[in-house]
C-alpha cells in the first residue's frame, strides 16, 4: 500500500495558495482570475481560499506586495555603489535580473493593479524608486555645478526609460541582458551626442552579473562539503549523468570583494581620467567655438565697412547726378532767359519798323493835301 499523502500546514497551504495564485495572475490578470480556479488548482475548497486570505483581492495583495518588495529590494542594493556609473549600470542589471528571473512577477506588477490590492500599481513602485534615484542624483548635480531642483525629474526619466525598456524585453529576450543593460547605460551616460558604438559594462558591474548568472556556484563554495572542500590531491572527475553525455565544463570562480573593489577603483580611475579627457576637449571645443565667433564678427565687421563704402560711393554718385541735373536746369533756365529775351527784342524791331513804315506812307498824304489847298 502506498503511504498517506501528509496533510500540508497552514503556512504551508497558504505558500501553496499564493504561488498557484501568482501564476494565474500573471497569466490571465486579476479580472480573469477567480477563486474557484485557485481552488481547484490547489485541490482544495473555495473556503479554504478565504479561511487564508478573505477572498482574491486578499491573495492578489499578498502577491502583488511580495513582487514590489523584490525588485525594490534589489535596486536598493544596486544603489549602494560607490560611483554614479556603477550604480545605474547594477540598477539596470537589477531590473532585467527580476525580468528574466520573475518572470511571472513582473507580467504582474506592469498589469494595471486592482484597487483592492491595497499596494497600489507599478507606477508607484517606478515612483519609490525614483525618489531612490533622485536622492542620488541631487549630489551629482550639486557637484557638478546643475541645478539640483531638476534632479526629481530627470530621476522620473532615468528610471521610466529602464523600466519600459524592462517591458519591451520581457517578450523578446534579446540582446542578453548584459548588453541590453550595456545600451541603456550607455544612452543613460552619454547621451546621443556621445554615444559609444560598441558599450560594454564595467568589470565591477561584470562581475556583479557573474554572481547572479550562476547563483548555484557560489552557494557551493559557500558550504564546506562543495567542491572546493576536497582533499586537494583528489582529481576525481564528476561522473557523468545518465545517457552517456560529457559533464559541462567549469566554470570560473566569480572575483572576491576585494578583487571587485580594486576593479571599481581601477573604473573610477578610467572615468576621472575620460572625465578629464572630455574636459578638456570640451575647452577646445570652446576655443574652437570661440575663435570661430571671432572670425564670424571680423568678417560681419569686414562686409559692415564695405557696405558703408559702397553706400558712401553710391551716396557720392547720385550727388554728382544730383548737382548735374542742377546744372543741366540752370543752363536750360538760362537758355529759355536768353530766348524770351531774344524774343522780346525781335518783337521791339518788328515794333519800331512798322512804326516808321507807318509814318512813311502818312508823310506823302500831307503833301498831297497841300497841293490841293488853295492858296490866299
């Protein structure tokens, strides 16, 4: 006879509830969810359900709860770099880690949150780790010389871009989330105009990855009875699993604190050292611009002075037409002077000769006159 099923406990049976709950949930949303499938599912009754957690909207709260608490928990640790660039990068991580690793906990968190849940919706989720973000980069601006008013903004912007990008590769899952926090980082940091072609993270945050790519190696070496607890002369090979394949290889052991430390003072280095590196083409970019200007207004000045002088010249023309539009009107004032007057002493001779015509022919008519009268 087989043995008895044992009885699950209470805390057990409500582990049971929440994670049954949870994938349903990610699944078909809260809406599409309800208690006698989670039942069912459990193999257990509807009031066992609400013996647990009072109905779906008690269990919905628990799940959505635990999600929020995960991946904040993990971009608070992200936070705790030392260096800004550090800290965005291990951010990114941290988000597409909960991604791939919660899957199901992350379909649920970017679902519009039920009102019941009583922890609100991934907004807010964004929003508290915004305000994380913020805090740091209000001393990055203040030292930096920006106005620390705009750091809860930008904060709002830097984790909006994470995060959606966070949505769109939860379908596609390619690149690897190295690379893809790689690009985010580098748009992040430098922006359009100094975007880097090929970004690669940097070896702290590589090494950061490492560890939560292969979680079960360092739980090994962790416990003296793992692998490197042997007696160091043993060179027994693993024996190989059923079916004959070759044992995978292994891998190489992740860097110690101390070794990540020496390669987040080595990045700072390299980035005080770029940081220089950019100062310093910025200034001549600034010469650069500055000489330009200069030339700009020496040749504005250049076109200035010659416009004036041909503005002087054109002046100096239209006087000389001026003065000889003058000169021509006098001249012909003078003429038509001369002509009237000309005029006036033909009119006097044409005058003066009809005069003495007239006395001509009057003197032979006296005399004729004469003639005629008798004389005493």
């Amino acid at each position: 006879m087989s043995e008895p099923r044992r009885r699950m406990s209470g805390k057990e049976r409500r582990e049971q509830l929440i994670q049954i709950s949870r994938t349903l949930f990610a699944e078909k949303g809260f809406d599409g969810t309800s208690v006698e499938e989670i039942a069912a599912t459990a193999n257990v009754s509807k009031p066992v359900v609400y013996e647990h957690f009072g109905g779906k909207e008690g269990v919905y709260a628990v799940v959505i709860d635990r999600e929020m608490q995960k991946l904040l928990s993990l971009v608070t640790e992200a936070l705790s770099a030392s260096h800004s660039l550090i800290k965005l990068e291990r951010a990114a991580l941290a988000l597409l880690a909960y991604v791939e690793e919660n899957s199901e906990g992350f379909r649920i968190l970017v679902r519009d949150s039920h009102a019941a849940s009583g922890t609100g919706t991934f907004a807010s989720l964004i929003n508290d780790i915004a305000s994380q973000v913020e805090d740091v980069m209000v001393d990055e601006f203040v030292e930096r010389g920006y106005d620390p008013k705009l750091a809860p903004m930008y904060a709002q912007m830097l984790v909006g871009m994470v995060a959606l990008t966070g949505q769109w590769w939860l379908d596609v899952r390619r690149p690897a989330r190295e690379e893809v926090a790689a690009h985010l980082v580098n748009l992040a940091w430098n922006g359009l105009t100094g975007l880097d072609p090929t970004p690669r993270l940097t070896a702290a945050s590589r090494a950061l990855e490492h560890r939560l790519a292969h979680p079960q190696q360092r739980t090994a070496e962790s416990h003296p009875s793992g692998p490197r607890s042997r007696a160091a002369g043993s060179e027994q090979q693993p024996e190989p699993p059923p079916g004959g394949s070759a044992p995978r290889p292994e891998l190489p052991p992740p860097p110690t604190d101390k070794e990540i430390r020496e390669l987040e003072k080595a990045r700072e280095r390299e980035l005080k050292e770029r940081e220089r590196l950019r100062e310093r083409e910025l200034k001549e970019l600034e010469k650069a611009r500055e000489r330009e200007r200069r030339e700009a207004e020496k040749i504005a000045r250049d076109l200035e002075k010659t416009r004036l002088r041909e503005q002087r010249e054109l002046e100096k023309v239209r006087e000389r037409e001026h003065r000889e539009r003058q000169r021509l009107l006098k001249e012909q004032e003078k003429a038509r002077e001369r002509e009237l007057r000309e005029r006036e002493k033909a009119r006097l001779r044409e005058t003066k000769a009809a005069e003495r015509d007239a006395l001509k022919h009057a003197e032979p008519v006296g005399e004729e006159r004469e003639k005629l009268e008798p004389s005493g």
